[in-house]
C-alpha cells in the first residue's frame, strides 16, 4: 500500500471512531443515573460494562465493534429496565451516577423518562376490554400509575415515574398503548 492509501485508510478509521463518539441521539432513553447531556457523552468510555451487568439486557449500544462502542441506550420495548442498578455500580468513569439499589433513593433519584399513554390504543380507555398490567408490574405503585374510573384504565404520573418501562414492556401486543419517552431537558 503506497503513503496516500494509507493516510486514507487511517483518517477513515478516526472518521469512523468520532461519528460513534458525537452525543447520543435525541431521544434516546439513557441507562439509570446517567449525568446530564454532553457530560454523559464526555465521560462515557464506551466500554460495554454497564451493558454486560444489566440482567435483563436492556442496555444496549449502537451497532458496530472497536475501541469506542459508542454510547448505552435503553431498549425499552424489547427488555425493561428492573431498576437493580448494577449499572451504576459497574460504570468506571462516573457516567452513570452510582445509586444504591433502594427504593427510597431510587424514586427520588432515577428519571429514565416519562409515560406517553395513547388512550385510543389502551384497551381499558377505548372501551376495548380489561387490562391492569401497567398498574400491576409498576415498582413504584399508585405514584407513578394508578386505575381510574370504572373501566379501571390507567393514569400516569410522569413526576411519580421513573421511566424502568415495566408497563410498556408488559402492555398487550394488540395495544401497545404506552411507551416511555426521553424527558425533556435529557434528564436521566
């Protein structure tokens, strides 16, 4: 290979290395604890720890193997998040904020993202039949979502919720009524 391939072959290797490492995409659901934006981005090292830990595979990263993985991303409608936050202890570099797995300090301290409930899709609010799932997987209880009415159809409350995604994972294929999205301002 003559000098000018190989300068090619290298700056396509560091283009590639820096298109993975610009900020995550907008929207994107962050694993528990997550710094705010762009110092998450800066002190994520992509190494894939937090991911390796997450019992339920719910971490995931962009597609693509090298030195930088890019940046975790919850995905919350294959696998929720169970809030153990082995995560938070797995990561070495601070990106996500250790929080102890208790109760307490995970309502008052996770904020993965907020509850979008579309009512016409919800079984229970479109008068389409009964389902409590939501309610019944949720860990936070009558906080973040509560049955209402006689219909019993869900509630939400985005400031009670911490976004785990129990309740989109759990709700029917036919609804798909509830999804967890990223909370404005990016908070995690």
């Amino acid at each position: 290979m003559n000098r000018r391939g190989l300068l090619a072959l290298a700056a396509g290797a560091v283009s590639g290395l820096l298109v993975r490492r610009s900020p995550s995409a907008a929207g994107e659901l962050r694993p528990p604890g997550a710094l705010p934006p762009g110092a998450f981005e800066r002190a994520c090292i992509g190494c894939v720890r937090c991911a390796e830990v997450c019992p339920t595979r719910a971490i995931r990263f962009p597609p693509g193997a090298g030195l930088d993985a890019g940046h975790p991303f919850l995905a919350l409608r294959e696998s929720a998040c169970v809030l153990c936050m082995a995560c938070t202890e797995a990561c070495p570099t601070g990106a996500l904020a250790r929080i102890p797995p208790v109760p307490e300090r995970i309502a008052a301290e996770v904020r993965i993202g907020v509850p979008v409930l579309d009512r016409k899709a919800c079984l229970p609010w479109s008068g389409q039949g009964v389902c409590r799932l939501c309610a019944y997987v949720c860990p936070l209880g009558t906080a973040a979502v509560e049955l209402v009415g006689p219909q019993q159809a869900p509630l939400f409350h985005p400031e009670g919720c911490v976004g785990c995604g129990l309740c989109e994972e759990a709700c029917p294929e036919e609804a798909r009524a509830v999804r967890i999205r990223a909370r404005p301002g990016g908070e995690a």
